[in-house]
C-alpha cells in the first residue's frame, strides 16, 4: 500500500514542493520529505525559500525544460536554484503563484482555467510543452492538489 505524505501535518503537499524530472525544490527540510524524494523517485532535493516563504510549491512552477518563479524571490534564493537549474525565468504578473496554476512535466502541462493566454503563451514558451486549461479533481489551483514527474506523481 503506498504511504501518504504529509508536511507539517498537512496533506497539500504541493505547497511545499516543486518537482522536475531530475530535481526537486522543498521549502521545508523535513528528513522524511527529502528522503522519500530521493529514494522513491530519484531526484536531487534542494531545500530553499522562495521570496522568503517555505510555499515554494505555490510560488515556482517547473519542468526539466526550465523553472518559472514570481517577482518575489530573492537574488539568495536564485542563486541557490541555479545550482539545479539552468533557465530560471522571474515572471511579472497579478496570477504569480505558478506553481498553484501549474502541474507539469516533460511532456504537457494542465493550468488554471483562468489563466490568460498571454500567461499561458509564456509558459508554453519556458517549458516547451502544450498546456491545456483544466483542473485535479474539480480543484482550480492544480498544483496544491497535486507534484509530477515524468516518474510519478504525489
């Protein structure tokens, strides 16, 4: 039986997460957290804040292909992703917690129904993959519901 994860207690754990194909971003540094990335889907783990927050899963929005991350983050933390990420992309704009609009991988991504196409264009343009409108379960800020790979997903 698979085990759940919980962080802080909590089960969204997209909040806490942003995860790529090679290398995930964790705003907390939970052992069990790190570990089970790690060990069950094979990714480097770099645990940092973005804009100061530990909701790294709502604020950054990533694939192999690059990582898109608000206005907010802080030239600290970029620097800190740069050691993983070679395209790292600061996006203007009123909808900036990506990684809540978000969930994608290497092949495609879904988006808030909300999203603008200029947004959407721009996405499309970063990670080089489609991006359709949609939801997880009925859920519009995708990425609190759910953290993919090309390996798997959480």
């Amino acid at each position: 039986m698979p085990s759940l994860l919980k962080i802080r207690g909590i089960s969204l754990i997209g909040l806490y997460i942003r995860l790529t194909e090679n290398a995930a971003v964790v705003g907390v540094n939970d052992k069990t957290t790190v570990d089970l990335l790690k060990d069950k889907l094979g990714v480097d783990v770099v645990v940092t804040t973005i804009g100061g927050s530990e909701l790294v899963g709502v604020l950054a929005a990533a694939n192999s292909n690059g990582l898109v991350v608000s206005q907010y983050i802080l030239d600290r933390e970029i620097k800190k992703l740069e050691k993983i990420f070679d395209n790292i992309n600061v996006v203007e704009t009123n909808m900036n917690c990506f990684g809540n609009i978000l969930c994608l991988n290497d092949y495609g991504g879904i988006v808030h129904p909300d999203a603008d196409a200029e947004l959407v264009s721009r996405f499309e343009e970063v990670f080089e993959v489609s991006i359709v409108p949609g939801t997880v379960g009925g859920i519009k800020t995708i990425g609190t519901a759910a953290s993919v790979s090309n390996k798997g997903g959480l």
